[in-house]
C-alpha cells in the first residue's frame, strides 16, 4: 500500500519593525496566521505620534498684572465708609502672627475695602491697611454722645422694678443706666435658675440685636468701672476688664445665634 503523500506547508515569517513609547526599536516576529495588519500598525503609529496642544504660557505681562493686582492698595473708589462702634484693634493680618498696627477710637470712621475672612473684614486707615473685626463696624455713624457719654443715670427704669428682683448692686446699675441712655430696650435677662452668674444675680442680658448692640456693648465698656462691669459679651466676642488692653477677642461659635450672643449683650459685674 502506497504511503499517503501529506503537503508540506511551510511557515514564513513576517517581520514588522515596531517602534516602542521609550524609542528604541525592536523587532517583533509572527507566524503568517498572526500577522499585524497593516493598517492596524499605521493607525498605532498615527494615534501614538499625535501631540495634544499645550496652553500657552502666561506672558510677562500677565505675570506683572497679576502681582500688581494682589499688592497695590485698593482705589478710592472701591472703598466703603464704616464706624467703629467701640475701641478698634487694627491688626496686621488674621491670624496668631499678626501685630496691632493702630487702635481706632469709638465713632472715628474707617474705609473696607470689601475683602473679608470669615469674622474679618479688611480696613484702611490713614496710611495703614490692616484687618478688624466686622461685628464692631456700623454703617452708619453712632449716635453722637452715646459710647463716651459721661452721663450714668441711676434712676428706676420706666418699665418698674420686676427686672431688678434678685440683682446684685452692681448688676442694678448697669440696668438702669443702660435703660435711660437706650431706651428702645424693651426686653431683659435677670436673675435665672442656670447658675453662674445670672444664678447669683450678676449678670444681665440685654436683648437688642445690629447697631443697637454694637453702641450698647460699647457704652458698658466704656463705662465698666463706674458700674462694676467685669466682663461684656456680645457678637461671639469678649472684653474682660483683666485683659482689657487686648480689646474685643473672639469666641468660639457654640451653636446658635443666642448662644453666640448676636441677640443679646450680656453684662456680668463684680
């Protein structure tokens, strides 16, 4: 019996030159059944040649602008008249670092530049520009008189005496002259069951709220030794007689607007 004659097939190999990402070149070999396409491999080539346009740079001048943009003084123009509603602390920036640069006067004006940082708002003065905190400026000038009145009155408030129950001397005073120098005052905050110092009857809350606020709280500071005053709290800030150099220092937030005390001045005295 004849042996079955088998047809031989021969395997040629195609060689197609690819040239890596890292431009080397090697040489890949393949059987004729794996052969790359050419197509394939110039459509490869085309997608990985393919530079994507870059952003041009920013020019000199741009640069120049910018710089300018940041440090110069703001314009006339741009500024805002306000009113310190108590002594002013001018600082040289908003954080631990910064210097006092100035301290304005209760009812002297400043100009905002409209730049603020959370509770600071930024401030030019004279030739200075510097950061204070907004709760302490009006947009109107304080009435005249009022934060360096020398005028204490002691006489009993028109609204009677339920609000003086259980109050101290001191904390009696301070009602009855913040009734008669600011008579849109309607409501209080006496003796409490809370403890502290509305439970020992020396503290009042009076309750205002804005520019109301703002030229009470500076009115019991600047009279705080003829009252007894130890320590004033409005607007989420303090100022205690033993630290009284320091002017007004922040507070940390607890939570709502009362206990921020943005509704309300609190008065504790000695």
């Amino acid at each position: 019996m004849t042996a079955p004659v088998l047809a031989a097939v021969a395997v040629i190999p195609v060689a197609a030159a690819l040239e890596p990402a890292d431009g080397t070149s090697r040489t890949t070999t393949a059987t004729a059944q794996h052969a790359i396409p050419a197509d394939r491999v110039q459509a490869h080539r085309a997608s990985r040649d393919r530079v994507r346009p870059e952003p041009p740079a920013p020019s000199m001048a741009d640069v120049v602008g910018l710089a300018v943009a940041v440090d110069q003084p703001p314009a006339a123009a741009d500024l805002s008249p306000r009113w310190a509603t108590a002594d002013l602390n001018v600082w040289s920036q908003t954080d631990e670092d910064s210097r006092r640069l100035i301290v304005v006067p209760a009812g002297d004006k400043v100009q905002v530049t409209g730049i603020a940082r959370g509770p600071w708002a930024q401030v030019a003065r004279g030739d200075h520009l510097g950061w204070v905190h907004k709760a302490y400026l009006a947009r109107s000038k304080p009435t005249a008189g009022v934060a360096v009145s020398a005028h204490i009155s002691g006489a009993p408030c028109p609204d009677g005496s339920a609000v003086e129950s259980g109050l101290r001397p001191h904390t009696i005073e301070v009602y009855r002259a913040v009734c008669a120098a600011f008579p849109a005052v309607t409501s209080w905050g006496g003796l409490s069951g809370s403890g502290g110092d509305h439970g020992a009857g020396m503290a009042l809350d009076i309750m205002c709220t804005g520019s109301l606020g703002d030229a009470i709280a500076a009115y019991v500071r600047a009279h705080a030794s003829e009252l007894g005053v130890s320590y004033v709290i409005w607007s989420q800030h303090i100022w205690t007689v033993q630290r009284s150099s320091e002017g007004w220092r922040a507070m940390p937030d607890r939570g709502s607007t009362t206990a921020n005390h943005y509704d309300h001045v609190h008065v504790s005295v000695y």
